[in-house]
C-alpha cells in the first residue's frame, strides 16, 4: 500500500505539471491569435483612415459631383438682392 500511494502521488503531480503546461500553450496560442487579429484590424483600420482622407479630397468631392451630375456655381446661378437703407428705417418706423 505504501508503493501504491508514491506512485499514486508521483503520478498526480507528472499529471498536474503536464496540465500546467498544456494550459501555458493554450494561453500563448491565443495570445499570438489576438496579436494577428490586432495587426489586421489595425490595418483595416489605417486603410479606411486612408479612404477617408481620400473621399474628402476636393479633386474627388469635385469629381463625385460631376458624376452626381451637378456642374460649378456660375457667376449667373447666383442672385443678389440690394435692400434699400432708407426703406429699411420707414419700416422700422411703422413698426414702433
């Protein structure tokens, strides 16, 4: 019986160290799967930091426009209305 329980104990622990270091594998196979995942995600990151930075280019808002169909702001598009001063203050005056 005294043989049995060395052996018992000498087997608990060579069961115990191998589970520790199978634990210790797992936790670095998924640490180097979250570092992949990050170095991706970052990169996908700077790629649409990168398509941003492009869509707010004048030159492509401009072209975009274009093929929106819309064209430049001509001298002729654009109304100006002239207020007359003195008219301004009759109205005043009429409002008090």
């Amino acid at each position: 019986m005294k043989h049995f329980a060395i052996v018992f104990v000498m087997s608990l622990f060579v069961i115990l160290y191998v589970w520790q270091n199978i634990e210790i594998m797992k936790t670095k196979m998924d640490y180097k799967k979250m570092i992949r995942t990050e170095h991706a995600l970052a990169e996908k990151n700077a790629k649409l930091k990168f398509e941003l930075e492009q869509l707010r280019n004048f030159r492509s808002i401009e072209s975009n426009a274009v093929r929106a169909g819309l064209s430049r702001i001509k001298p002729s598009d654009v109304i100006v209305i002239k207020e007359d001063p003195g008219r301004v203050k009759e109205n005043d005056k009429e409002g008090k």
